[in-house]
C-alpha cells in the first residue's frame, strides 16, 4: 500500500489518489544528499510494496555477448523476460524486484562517449534505478507508485511534472495505450500535461524481436510555473525525462508481428543522477554531491582555476570541458576495474582504453595535472559510491595501480604520436592544410588517440583531417565491429545454435500444455567398473518440437528442428562446458541415425538440436546414444580445470579470481586475475600442485544443496552468474558434508559446478600449461592440455630444447666466416623461434626457449652486421679514393644485397657529411636495380625519400625512407642513363 494520507481511489484496493499529493504551482522539491535518493527509492518499492531487493549486477554483461557493457537496469534480467531462466534459480521467483543498477554506456549501439564534457547530463557510468513486476501488477499500481514516490515521497511538485503515452502506430497497427491515459487522467495528471506520442518516444523494445510494448514518461520542467507542453521529448535541458514506466505486453516475433505476451511485465528505470539534479535544485548532474567531491578533488591536483560550469565557446581554453570528463571518466574506470574489465585491444576492454586515455589527456594537456593525478582520484570516487559497491573498497589499491600503469603507457604514445604528426606533414605529398585520414585513423586505432585530440593537436597547427575518408573509414571499421559482434552473438564455436532455440511465446505454450520440464539428471550417473566409466542408457519419449519459430507436431527428412524429451543423458552447454555429442535411434527404425548437433537449456528444457534424417513426431520413442569419448574427455578437463584453479590461488594467494573458463575435448581455456604474467618458477609450481593431485588419484565428490547452505562452505570458489538452488557442490579428495566451516582443516578445491566430473583425479594422467598471456592487463588466460596431449607437448618441448642447444653448440664451436653462412645460420633461427612459439610444448619452457633464441638472434645478427660492414668498407675504398667529399656522389657498385648498399652509402656519408650520396647496383640475374641514398642532415632543399622515390620511379619501380635515409628498387634500365638522370635531379632541386 502506499504510504499517502490521501483518499482511497475506487477501483483499485490498497493504492490511493494522488490527486492532493501537492498542489499545483509549488516551490521545488526540498533538496536530498544522492545517498538519501537512492535509498528512499529502494526503501520505498522494498519496504511499502514488498519488492525484493536485488544487487547490481557487474557491467560486464552475464552471458549476453550481444553487449559490451550492462546498459540498462533490465539486462540482467534478461532471462525472465525471455523465459529461459532456469527454474531451480532464485531469478525464476522474482515477482517484484527493486534495485540500483550500475550502467556504462560507452561503445556499442548506446555510446555517449563524445558527448561527455559538452553538456552537463550525458555520461558514460550512470546509476539506473529500477522497480520490475514480472507477471504480478500492471499498469495502474506502476503508475500509482511512480507519482507517489515522486510527489509525496521526494516532494516534486505535481506542476512540475508532464507525462507522456504511446499514441498507437498505425503503421504497425498497434492502437494507443489508452488504458495508460486513462489511468493518469485519474491519479489527477491535467489533460493538458497527458502528452501523446509515437513509437519512437513510447514504444520500447529489447531488439529486433522478443518481448516489448507501450511505455510511459514522467517529465520535469526546471522551470515551472508556465506550460511547457511544447518542450516534452525536444531535447530541451529545461524539460527533462525522469522515469520510464515500459509495459511489456507483446512480443516481436521474427515476422515483425506482434503477439500479446501469456505473462505481462513491468520495467521501469530512472537515471540517479538525473533524479538527484531534480531533488537537488540544479540543472546540471555535476553541479550535485555525486560529482562536486570529485570536481574539488580535480581542482586541488591541477595548475587551474576552479570548476566553473562553463560550456561551448564560454569555456574558453575548454577548462570545464576536462573537469567533467575526468570527473565522469575516472567513475567509469573505476567501475569497470573493479568488475574486471581492464584497458585493452579489442571489445569491451578497447572502450575502457580509450575512456582512460580521453581522461589522461585532458588531466595532462588541459588542467596540466601531474602523472598519476587521474588514479589519485579513486579514492574520492571510493568515499562516494564505495558503500553502495563495496567492490570498490576491496579493489581499490589494483585500480590505481592499473591506471597509473595505463597513464605511463599513453604518455609515450602521446610522443609518438606527435612525431608521426610532425613527419606526415614534412612528407613531400602532404596536401596543404589537409591531413591525411588514414594516418589520423593509425593514431586512433594503433596508438589510442582520441579521434577528438588528433583534431586539437592540427588545429594547432591550421591543418583538418580529411573528415570525409576519415567518416568512411570508421564506418568500414564500424561494419567489421558489427560483423564480428553478430559473429558472437551466433555462436563462434561450431555446432553452437544461431539463437536460443526457444522463443518466449513457445516456451509459455510448453507450460500451458503442461509439458514437464526435460529429467537430465542420467548426465551425473556414470560410475567405474575395473577402472572403466560406463554411463547410463537412455530412451525416452518426444514431448515437443520446434521447427521454424514455432512449435510443431512433426518434421520431416531434411528439417532441423529441436527435440525436447522427457528425460536425456545429454549434457547441454552451460558453465563453460562444452555440450554432449552423440545421436538419436527411433524405435522400429534403428538403421536411421539422427545426429544432435547441439544441446542447450532453455526454462528448464533441455533442447536437442538435430537436422531430421527421417520424420519424427511427438510421442516417438527413441534411443539416445552418447558420444562417450568426447563426453570423458570434457569431464578429464573440467576436473582438471578445477585443480588448476585450486593450484593457482594455492601458488599466487587468495586475491586470484576466475574471470571466465572454456572446456572443451581437447583443451581448456582459464581467465583469471593477476598483476603480471607468470614467471618460469610460478608456472612450475602450478604444475607440480596439479599433477601431485592428479598422481594421488583423490575421489572426486559432488553434492546436491541449498545455494545459502553451500554458500558456507570455507574457501568455496564461486563465478559471477546465476546458481540454480539446489547447486551441486563439487569437491577434492574431501565429502562435501565435511567442507563447512570448523570441521575440517584441509585445504582443497571446492567449487560450484553443474558440470559432469570424473569421479577419481588420476584418470587426467597429466595436465600441461602450453599458454599464458595477459589478454588485458590485470586479466591473464591460461590454455591447458591433460593425458596423451600433454604427454606429446612435453616430447615436443624437449625436441626443441635439444635443436636449441645443438644451434647454440654450433655458434660457440665456430661463428660463421662468410655473410651467407651467418644469413644461413640467422634463418635456421627464425625457423627454429617460429616452431618454439607456434608449438604446443610447456609455456614455462617456451619462456626459456625464446630468451635463448633471442640471444642466438642477436649474436647472428650482429656477425651478419659486422661482416656487412666489412664488405661495405671494402666497397667504399675505390669510391672515397675516387670522388673523394665532392658534394654529389651518384655512382654504380656491383653487389646483391640491399643492405651492404645502405651501409656502403652510411660510410660514404660518415666521410663526407656534406655531401649528398647515391649508390645503384644493377642485378645480372634478375635485371632489377638497387638503390639507396642518404643526405646532409642540414639538407632542406631535399629529402632522401624525394630522391630515392624519384630515381626509382624513372626505372619503373618504388622505393621509401625518411629524410635523411631511403632505399628502394628499379625493374630495370640503362644504368648509365640513370645515374646521369640521378645526379641532374639532385643537382636541379639543391639549386632552388
């Protein structure tokens, strides 16, 4: 009931008018701190109207590869709207849920990135608060509840306020939300400030199908006292959006119908900082006590004056512009950090890149802060939201250390950068004024540059980007993104289904019908006999299919199609574990095989994936025939993926956490956390505490209990993802009912799992590490091999140590004499690194392997240099003796190596550095020319790269270098017209 001194309405039990809630033409709201909003929202919703509160998930999406962050408060519940939640999990018993949801919206369809710092409200880390009515209420408490938290609980003036409906679409068909209408008509919204509108502003979907309906807008006018009708949805900061009530009645259906949901939902979400501007009086978020600390904080680390408020061209110098882009950057940084998404290459982790470097540059370039200041601020983003995210206490100290780390790397970038600036516009091509888009798009792409800071260092200058090749090659680079996320979303790994093979409106027609969720528990009950798994037969009878969106009472020859069954022994893909392969057998036509392609869970269905090889309908009996092999040899790897975890906390303490996991027949794949990758002795640790544990061959125990009792257990690793409740314990060596705390002291690996497990360790035989990288930094990913793989990447391992050695005996026994021997022998080292690095051998080998490789590289490389030299020095006699330091050299050499030209033509320079030296040598063999060149450093009347590119153009073919240097090839020609033609070019341009 909601808690309003007010009359009861009729109609509607236990909700009443809001119609006093205050009347209109009053004052603003009475101002709250940020802490005191967020928690009279949830109060309200968990305490007056018995919603469950629910956590924020991470930002990084669960299970969702269709996002690169959460975006939105309704993303982690997903599953429900979808139906696919899995029963057994609390998530399937939400009815009413409240939470604050943390949200980045920085890449991807939702990106606000480069509005940050040119207003005051976009961001790219904002607070959602949310209330959601799974299949409970509808339409009228929702709205019921929205005005009376805003006008009586935070004290908004009803005048203030202005709501928006859905119109209808008659495009589409869809008739106007009038039930909506009519319930805001009677709270005692005035017609006047009862806007409708179409589907763009008011009609919410969660893509390009599934489900969606009407949604209502609650408006605020800063202003008041005036009609402000007119200022709804256009993009006015005086009238701005606080609250959107989405309806979810109908689902998108692949067709692009709709059809009305079975369950009807309720997903409402309002932006905290937005609100809080509101109940605070200001028009800007920044102007609030979620950002004010930070702006002071900013002040007190930079050589500027205070924060001003200032924006477009008022803000001169763009001084305001940086402090609310730190300010925004550096909680999103935080965030994203602590939930374990780090600066990176590609992805999420590119986003979070590119955020840290936009933020380093303006603390650096703008407010002229010292390095170091943007991580200096964590602990002020801390103080503000560290109770809400206690996240950000814990991982407080590895935040700052990977963003002053980040900071260190970018700043040399920033050099870089600024030299390849400076010599793209000394180029003799450079088009004045324009600058090349594919070299601004290098600095963006390769070294992390802002696109915005490319344009203020040539606007420095007077020189633009190319703006129109430039737009055309992000838009190539935004299709190539979008390919590679579809490419996700559909599964990268063969045999993964294109969708989930279960719409929403068939899985609620599964329930109507009383079709039973799929009995898969035969996948656990395997045993050994005589060291032998034998796992369980199983028939079973068809109870549904689905074929073409829809569900079907047959298919045919040739149809593919998902069979659900009453009971399976097929393990269906989830917890990193690969699913089951094997076949189907009908009953009478046992000679027809049907094979499953794939085996996923949808809402508690277990769904086969098989393209039909004979009709087959509902109520046919059939046998399902497991692929035993693959089967065994993912319980080998999951098992020993377990131990891998156990050794690695074991070895590197207990702040290591699993960050993702893949487990397929023929290896695994383990992300964890960890500063730095893994010397030589931590990877042989690791090894040793895996393989002890595999050779004292330790039972392996699994236990159904309830998620909060197992959530006792002492050292129970976990994941962040949604346990069903009951959860399966599996553990080591110790009984799961001997794991709760005080009544052991043992340390083993214990862990939540639904995955299948051998049931003794030995039968891993050996588990090897082959790899190990810092995919980001902070975030390390193993691969892993066990049994005969394992065996076989240690007998290659030690093959290569021993051609190692050999190649290592060889140099030490006699260097080589001659410039072939020496170019021989460096290439039977880049052969030998290349095999080392592509291999699968023991990655702590591999380590050791590549150091010696790399000093044999250098030790051959340096006797080829020294035999260059030698045979340089001995063409350059006769041609000092000849031109002695004459201003010009161009002259011809007979020699086949491109490298022995540049250095004959180093030496030539070394004697005379006035002059301007160019050498050909014409091949017998091939007819091609070989030229190089190398000018005064004084020279600005012409660039070797000018001359070089000149001469071997004049003899049809290319050449490059720098202004100082370059080197390049002819196709052929007369070799004396060629140095006659050489010398006049750099006679003629040295005159001008």
């Amino acid at each position: 009931m909601l808690g309003l001194v007010l009359r009861r309405t009729s109609g509607l039990p236990g909700l009443l008018s809001a119609r006093s809630a205050r009347p209109f033409g009053s004052p603003p709201p009475p101002e709250m701190s940020a802490a005191l909003v967020r928690s009279t929202f949830l109060d309200f919703f968990q305490d007056k109207h018995r919603h469950r509160l629910v956590p924020s998930s991470p930002v990084r999406p669960r299970g969702d590869p269709s996002l690169l962050f959460v975006n939105a408060g309704m993303n982690q519940f997903k599953p429900v709207f979808l139906g696919t939640v899995d029963p057994r999990s609390e998530m399937a018993s939400y009815q009413r849920v409240v939470n604050t949801q943390k949200c980045v919206r920085a890449g991807g369809k939702h990106n606000d990135l480069e509005d940050v710092g040119r207003d005051v409200y976009h961001h790219t880390f904002f607070e959602m608060l949310g209330s959601w009515s799974f299949g409970d209420y509808f339409k009228k408490e929702a709205c019921y509840m929205a005005w009376s938290l805003l006008t009586e609980h935070y004290g908004i003036p009803a005048d203030r306020l202005y709501v928006s409906y859905f119109a209808g679409d008659a495009v589409s068909g869809v008739p106007a939300d009038e039930e909506t209408q009519h319930i805001w008509l009677e709270i005692g919204v005035p017609p006047d400030r009862l806007l409708p509108f179409g589907p763009k502003e008011n009609f919410w979907e969660m893509g390009n199908s599934g489900p969606c309906g009407p949604c209502t807008e609650i408006h605020y006018d800063h202003v008041g006292g005036r009609d402000a009708a007119a200022l709804v949805n256009a993009d006015s900061p005086e009238v701005v959006e606080i609250w959107n009530l989405v309806f979810m009645q109908y689902n998108r259906e692949v067709d692009h119908n709709l059809r009305q949901l079975p369950q009807f939902s309720v997903d409402t979400g309002m932006g905290l900082e937005r609100l809080v501007s509101v109940l605070q009086g200001k028009r800007s978020n920044y102007d609030t006590d979620l950002f004010t600390p930070l702006l002071h904080a900013i002040h007190q680390r930079s050589k500027v004056g205070p924060y001003g408020g200032r924006l477009g061209t008022v803000d001169g110098g763009k001084v305001d512009t940086a402090y609310r882009v730190v300010a925004d950057h550096v909680r999103t940084l935080s965030v994203c950090i602590a939930d374990g998404v780090h600066p990176g290459m590609s992805g999420a982790e590119l986003v979070v890149r590119r955020v840290l470097r936009r933020a380093v540059r303006y603390c650096a370039e703008v407010l002229q802060a010292p390095q170091g200041a943007l991580a200096s601020l964590v602990p002020t983003v801390t103080h503000i939201l560290g109770d809400v995210y206690p996240e950000l206490h814990r991982e407080e100290n590895r935040i700052m250390d990977i963003i002053n780390e980040n900071e260190a790397h970018f700043l040399s970038s920033l050099q870089q950068g600024s030299r390849l600036i400076q010599r793209t516009l000394h180029r003799k091509d450079y088009k004045h004024g324009i600058f090349p888009a594919s070299v601004a798009w290098c600095l963006h792409r390769d070294l992390g540059f802002p696109l915005d800071l490319v344009d203020i260092m040539l606007e420095e200058k007077d020189v633009q980007v190319d703006r129109e090749e430039l737009n055309r090659l992000m838009e190539e680079s935004q299709k190539v993104t979008c390919l590679c996320l579809s490419q996700v979303t559909s599964g990268l790994q063969s045999g993964v289904p294109s969708q989930v093979p279960l719409d929403i409106l068939s899985l609620a027609e599964l329930h109507r019908l009383g079709v039973p969720h799929t009995e898969d528990g035969l996948k656990y009950q395997y045993r050994l006999e005589k060291d032998r798994y034998v796992f369980p037969a199983c028939s079973a009878t068809v109870l549904a299919l689905y074929a073409d969106h829809t569900l079907v009472s047959e298919v045919t020859e040739g149809q593919r199609c998902g069979v659900i069954l009453d009971q399976t022994c097929f393990y269906s893909e989830q917890g990193g574990q690969s699913p089951d392969r094997g076949y189907f057998t009908r009953d009478g036509l046992q000679d027809v095989v049907y094979p499953v392609e794939a085996v996923v869970l949808a809402g508690g269905y277990v769904v086969h994936q098989v393209t039909a090889a004979d009709y087959l309908k509902t109520g046919n009996q059939v046998q399902l025939h497991l692929d035993q092999v693959h089967r065994l040899s993912c319980m080998v790897n999951h098992t020993a993926t377990h131990l891998l975890n156990f050794a690695l906390r074991k070895v590197l303490g207990a702040s290591v956490q699993q960050r993702g996991s893949k487990v397929s027949a023929d290896r695994l794949r383990f992300d964890f956390s960890v500063k730095k990758s893994l010397d030589t002795s931590q990877l042989q640790q690791v090894d040793r505490c895996v393989n002890d544990i595999i050779r004292a061959n330790h039972f392996v125990h699994s236990q159904e209990l309830p998620l909060r009792e197992a959530n006792r257990i002492k050292g129970l690793r976990t994941v962040d993802e949604v346990y069903p409740d009951p959860v399966r314990v599996v553990s080591v060596e110790v009984e799961v009912s001997e794991l709760f705390e005080g009544e052991t002291g043992r340390e083993t690996s214990v862990e939540l799992c639904c995955g299948t497990h051998l049931l003794q360790t030995g039968a891993i035989e050996d588990l090897l590490i082959v790899s190990e990288r810092q995919t980001v930094k902070g975030i390390s990913r193993i691969v892993a091999v066990t049994g005969r793989e394992a065996k076989r990447a240690r007998e290659e391992g030690q093959t290569l140590s021993q051609e190692v050695g050999s190649l290592s005996a060889r140099l030490t026994d006699s260097a080589p004499s001659s410039i072939d021997a020496a170019q021989r022998f460096a290439k039977e080292v880049g052969l030998l690194s290349d095999a080392v690095d592509n291999t699968s051998i023991p990655q702590w080998q591999r380590s050791d392997l590549q150091a010696r490789l790399r000093a044999l590289q250098r030790t051959s490389n340096t006797t080829v240099r020294k035999l260059e030299a030698r045979e340089a020095a001995l063409i350059a006699q006769p041609l000092r003796e000849k031109n002695g330091r004459k201003t010009l050299q161009v002259d011809s050499v007979q020699t086949d190596s491109l490298s022995i030209l540049m250095k004959t033509v180093n030496q030539l320079s070394a004697a005379a550095p006035h002059s301007y030296v160019m050498l050909l040598a014409p091949q017998r063999h091939s007819g091609k020319v070989l030229c190089a060149c190398q000018v005064p450093k004084d020279s600005p009347a012409l660039l070797a790269s000018d001359w070089a590119g000149a001469v071997c153009r004049h003899l049809g073919g290319v050449a490059g270098g720098s202004m100082l240097v370059a080197k390049g090839t002819g196709s052929g020609g007369d070799i004396a017209e060629a140095l006659e033609w050489a010398e006049e070019f750099a006679r003629l341009e040295t005159q001008r």
